[in-house]
C-alpha cells in the first residue's frame, strides 16, 4: 500500500473533521444564543462551509487516494476506515453542490420557522420552509439511489442496515407487544400530583441536574448544559459536548431527564476515541446507537428505585417542599404510565406510541401519499386513534419536535431501536459484572460507564450498527428484554 494514500485520507479526514466540529458549534450557538437578526447570515455560514466540505472530498484525487489505499491495508482500524470513506465518498459524489449549500441554508431558515411557528401554535408559518426542505430530502434521496422505497435513503443516513421495510415489521411487532402492556399500565392507580406541586425555581433545577450528570459520568471540564426550546446534545469534540435541556417551574423532572438523556449522548459522545478524531472510525456508529445510551441513562438508571433511593435527599435539599415523599414515592410518580401529548416528556410504556406515529407520517410524506398542507389534520387523527383523545394545537402535535426544520427525516426511527438497543444492553451489561448492580444500588454508576465504554463507546464505527450489538451482548437485538422490563416496571399486581 502506498502510505501516501492512506496518510492523505487522514489528514483530509483531520480537516474537514475540524470544519464539522466547527459548523456543529455555529448549530448549537444558532439554538442557544444567536440573536433573530444573525439568522441570514449564518444560513450564510453553514452553507459556505458545506460548499467547501462538499468540494474538498469530492475531489478527484481522493477518489483515488481510496482505491490507491484499498490495495494492502492490514489492521482492523485502517479497513474500517476505509469502508466509510468509499461510502462517504460515493453518497457525496451523488450530490450536486448546489443542493448540498441549498439544504444547509433552507435548514437553518427552517429552524427559525420552525422555534416562532411553535411559539405561536400555527404550523402555517412553517410550512413554506418545511416543503422546500422535504423537496430538498427528495432530491437527496433520488440522487443516493434506493431498491425499495425512497425513504431507505434517508434512513441510510442515520442507521446503516436499516430499511422501510425492515423498521415497518420491527416497529410493528413492538407496537402489538405494546398495546397490552400500555392498556394494563396506563389503568394502574395513579401517583396523587398534588403531592409534587412546585414552584421548583430553575437555579434550584440546575443545580440538581448538575449533580446528577457529574455523578453518572458526565465531564463538565469537557462540556456544559444550557437552555434551549429542545433538549439536545451537541458533541463538537470528546472534548467540548454540550448538552440543553428546558425548564418548567411546575415540574422538575421535566429538566432532569432532559438531561439525564442528554447527558447519555454526552457520555458517548465524551467516551469516543480521541486519538481516532478525524477519522470515520472515530465518530459514533449511528443514531440506534447513540439513542441506546440517552434512553439507557434516562430511563433504566434515572427512573429506577435504587436511583431515587441516592438521589431523593439531593432533591429535597434543592425543593424543600418534597420533604415528606419518600424514594418508593418519588419513583411511582416518575413511572406512571400516562397517554400524553408530548413525546419528550411521555412515559416508557407510551414512548414507542409517538415514534410509530411520526414514522408512519415521515413513510406517508416520501411516498407522496401525504401533502405538507395535510400534515397537522393527519398528525391529529393518527394521534386520536393511538392515544384516544384530540390534539388541542400545533404545538401539542406537529410542531412539537425540532427534527423536521433541520432536514432530518429517517431519523425518528431510531428512537425506537435505541429503546430496544438500551434494553438489551442493559440486561447484558447486568449480566455481565455484578458490580454494575451493586455500583447502582450505592451510586456508583462507573462501573455501569465503564462496561459501556469498553463495549460501545471505544469501539467507535469499527463495526456497523448490528455487528456491534452482536460484539457486545454476544447476539442480535430484539425487543424481548425491553417488553420484559416494562413488564416489570410498570404491571404491578
């Protein structure tokens, strides 16, 4: 193998590494502190700087720097690199570089769009950019080529593997194991919410949630957590993540799972590789993946009993006014099964619920069977057959998560494959070492951090998504470890 090739392919991967970082930063600062009258030119910005990104690798000699480099290479590392870069390369050589500045700037025009038309309740404010952003996706999709469904395309893109097909049949199968379990869950007695009345000042919230993302792991001299209109995390570097999360005064758990989730993506994100940065190899395998570590620490660690039997001294300390509620209680009132608006805030049995409905919508948009003019009517009636009630406003159903104004269909999916992954890890990992359990049951969560390290975080892209799964639990992931645990968190005889 010529060196040359390889090392060429490292250094270009340095550089424009270092421009995404950059861009991902110019994203977070655009949800967190950009003022309305810079919103022009950073639709500027981001498209200059995907016009360059664009132009640089797709130049024709790192084509042949590919070829040149797949003659000999030997380790592991260096293969794997090598496939993504062909892949990477061939998705981007299908795009015009037109569409590509295009799509950067609409988005963040759409973002704007999107945060007033929330504010205001009126999906018509955002309808202009949102069909000029799904013909832009269209556009991608029909230059990347797909077998089955456009929509594949799109899924690509966040999850290597998966399909239209496929995900119809695995989310299909989970939602017939569900609806048992949510008619069983949402009819148990419900917690009296009177007993967690606020107000819970937000100094107060973010002190405690400070704690709690130091405690799991969290490296606040590598990140920080700000407020934003929707919770997310930005990973610029294993060096600089930095988490949101939004406040409501009347419910403090609002803002911490928020930012146990948050924090989830954070910890992946700070446990990557440093050394590899630059690299494919050294950036996270995919969003099933990366939702498996958010709804891992959200759920499986954040609403468990032995957590609140740390946590419950902390908080009343924080909101004097819990004194008198005890872990037992703290931990039925966070595990209640309510049919809700809100797919953010919603409870583990009625998650999945959201997911197929914005999965179904998302199929029904690409296959044109669905108009943009269409989308709140049919949101509200697929809502109503699933959850049994009507949506009041827009801000209650379509407009209620960010991921559309960013261009970002496919995505919504993994969602539900991260419930899945999060599951079957877990139930692994607890298997596994002893000492994770007992670390739970005192608040040390290392050892628990430590196991996805080694397992998931370390490994980077070396493996695809379901290799990687088979790496670390020794089998592919199903849907039986979390249907198990819902069984047993939420069916109470």
């Amino acid at each position: 193998m010529s060196a040359t090739a390889y090392d060429n392919l490292k250094q270009l991967g340095r550089e424009l590494q270092l421009v995404g970082d950059t861009q991902a930063l110019l994203s977070w600062d655009q949800e967190v502190l950009l003022p309305k009258k810079g919103i022009q030119y950073r639709a500027e910005q981001m498209s200059w700087f995907s016009g360059w990104q664009h132009d640089r690798f797709t130049a024709p000699e790192v084509g042949e720097w590919i070829a040149e480099a797949g003659d000999s290479i030997e380790s592991q590392e260096e293969k794997a690199n090598l496939r993504e870069w062909k892949h990477q390369y061939e998705q981007e050589t299908r795009l015009p570089k037109r569409l590509v500045q295009e799509f950067a700037e609409t988005r963040v025009h759409a973002q704007s769009a999107w945060t007033e038309a929330r504010q205001k309740s009126d999906f018509s404010l955002f309808a202009e950019p949102l069909t000029k952003l799904i013909e832009l996706c269209h556009e991608q999709a029909e230059c990347w080529g797909y077998e089955e469904h456009l929509y594949d395309a799109l899924i690509d893109k966040f999850e290597r593997g998966a399909s239209t097909n496929k995900l119809t049949s695995t989310l299909g199968a989970l939602r017939e194991q569900l609806i048992p379990i949510v008619e069983e869950a949402t009819n148990q007695p419900k917690f009296d919410r009177s007993r967690l009345s606020g107000p819970f000042p937000v100094e107060a919230q973010q002190a405690l949630n400070q704690e709690v993302a130091e405690a799991i792991g969290f490296d606040f001299e590598a990140g920080r957590i700000d407020t934003a209109v929707h919770p997310f995390c930005s990973g610029m570097a294993p060096f600089d993540t930095r988490l949101t999360t939004r406040y409501d005064e009347n419910d403090f758990c609002s803002s911490l799972f928020g930012v146990l989730h948050e924090a989830g993506h954070g910890l992946y994100e700070q446990g990557l590789p440093k050394e590899w940065r630059g690299q494919p190899i050294g950036n996270s395998v995919s969003l099933g993946i990366h939702e498996s570590q958010s709804r891992l620490w959200e759920n499986h660690v954040g609403r468990s009993l032995a957590f609140w039997e740390q946590w419950m001294p902390r908080a009343i300390h924080h909101f004097p006014q819990l004194m008198g509620l005890s872990a037992e209680d703290m931990f039925a009132a966070v595990n209640e099964a309510t049919l809700s608006y809100i797919r953010v805030e919603s409870d583990e049995v009625t998650y999945d619920l959201h997911i197929l409905l914005r999965f179904e919508l998302e199929r029904a948009i690409f296959s044109g069977e669905l108009a943009v003019k269409d989308i709140p009517g049919e949101w509200n009636k697929r809502f109503e057959s699933y959850f049994g009630f009507p949506v009041e406003n827009d801000s209650q159903g379509c407009l209620q998560d960010i991921h559309w104004s960013m261009g970002i269909f496919g995505y919504f999916p993994t969602y539900s494959l991260g419930n899945i992954n999060a599951a079957h890890l877990m139930k692994t990992a607890l298997e596994d070492d002893s000492a994770i359990e007992t670390g739970l049951e005192k608040g040390d969560y290392s050892p628990l951090l430590n196991w996805m390290r080694q397992n998931i975080h370390e490994k980077g892209s070396i493996y695809l998504p379901d290799d990687l799964i088979v790496k670390a639990t020794g089998k592919p992931a199903d849907a039986s470890a979390l249907v198990e645990h819902l069984q047993r968190r939420y069916i109470r005889s």
